[in-house]
C-alpha cells in the first residue's frame, strides 16, 4: 500500500486522537461529557458505546451517500443514527445491566450528540467508506479517552478511586462535590483554564497568528455579526481539509 493510500486513512484517525479530539479541541458533546463523567467506569462506557454508533452511522452513511437525496439528508441520517443506538440500548441492557442504569437516559441521547451528526454531514457523506471507518474510529476514541480521563480525575479527587478501586491513602478525605454535578463544571473550567493559559489549540482558545480569520480566531470574544462572518470562513476552512 503507497504512503499516499496509507496516510488517506492514518489522517482521519490521528485527527479525531490528536488534532481535532471531541473532548479536548473541538469541545463537543459536552452534555455527556459533563452528566457521565463521575467514575471512569461511565466515562468509558459511554464513550465504547458512542464510537459504536459512530462508526456504523459512518459506514452506512458512507455507502448511501449518492443514494440519499440532499434535501432529506439530515432526517435520513437521523433515523440511521437513532437506528444504531437502539441496537445498542438493547445489548448494554441484556449484557451490560448496571453499566445500562448508571448511564440511564444519556444512552439514548446519543442520537442528538452533535459530534455524531456532525461527522455524519461533514466527513461521512463527502468521503468513501473505508477513510469514514476510521473518522468514526479516531473520533469515538478520541471522544472515549476524553471522558475516561475526566472520569478519572473526578473519581480520585471525590471518592478517592480509578475503576472502583482505592488509589487514595485512607487519611485521604474525599472532595465529594467532584462526583457531583457542579463537580463536572469545576474540572471543565480548569480544563479551559489550563488550555488558554498554556494557549493551546482548543473551541475556547483559537488564537494563531496564521489564522485568516477578521478577529485572529479569539473565539471567546466574538459576538454578533462578525461571529457570523468569522464562523462561515471556518466553516469553509475545515470543509477545505475535508
């Protein structure tokens, strides 16, 4: 296989790993990142469970790309979605039941997880199947090390535990508040924090010297039209390296 061929389908994996990760770049679904992220054990769950659905939704809407018209486009990529996540509702609730209720009615929500649909209409219904593939797969990961790793970090500060099991010392005194929901926002914003503070690339700190963008991609103060302006020259950027 030439490096060309190889790089086609290296690119779209290392992007959703790396470059254009869900979590920790891009900062989507952070509805499930947010309400999950109390152990790492739900992190994980929900993040295998959103790859799955990632990569089927990718590859069917892959195949039908030239077979489902552009003005119904987005309802048909709903049904199929919500068609994957129903199978797999059903097999975490036959063979994964205490992963199934502690993750409750964020399972189905993930048909209306942005990062989904938007790989959907950005990448899966421009590209061919095998290069979709491993978009789904890159992202899904992506997206699952970013929750784990949240997980992770709430678990031991508010329980004092990775996985369930006892890391802390036992004169460790548990910050219970990070295993509860205002917990998701604190370690959000120190994520944010620590991404302006070290500038790196993140939704919050978009500001490069190269950008082309009229406001130099500060995104946090953009507001109004020039928002407006600033996104669709963004939008056609990332359809561009697409």
């Amino acid at each position: 296989m030439s490096a060309k061929k190889t790089n086609k389908y290296i690119e779209p994996l290392l992007n959703g790993l790396i470059k254009e990760n869900p979590t920790f770049v891009l900062m989507l679904g952070l509805c499930p990142t947010l309400a999950v992220t109390s152990s790492a054990s739900n992190g994980l769950g929900m993040g295998l469970s959103s790859t799955a659905v990632l990569v089927m939704s990718n590859l069917l809407i892959s195949l039908l790309r030239k077979v489902i018209p552009d003005t119904v486009r987005m309802p048909a990529f709903i049904v199929i979605v919500a068609s994957f996540v129903t199978i797999v509702q059903f097999l975490m609730e036959g063979f994964t039941p205490a992963l199934y209720e502690s993750l409750g009615i964020y399972i189905p929500l993930i048909v209306v997880n942005c990062i989904i649909l938007g790989r959907a209409e950005a990448y899966a219904s421009k590209n061919s199947v095998g290069p979709s593939i491993m978009d789904g797969l890159g992202m899904g990961f992506g997206f699952t090390i970013g929750l784990m790793l949240i997980g992770m970090f709430r678990e031991v500060l508010g329980n004092g535990t990775i996985f369930g099991a006892q890391v802390m010392p036992k004169a460790y005194e548990p910050i219970t508040i990070f295993i509860l929901a205002p917990g998701a926002f604190f370690v959000l914003a120190m994520l944010t924090a620590v991404q302006n503070k070290l500038k790196l690339k993140s939704a919050t700190n978009g500001g490069d010297s190269s950008s082309n963008l009229a406001c130099g991609g500060g995104c946090s103060g953009c507001s109004g039209s020039e928002c407006v302006s600033n996104r669709e020259k963004l939008d056609d950027s990332v359809a561009t390296k697409n």
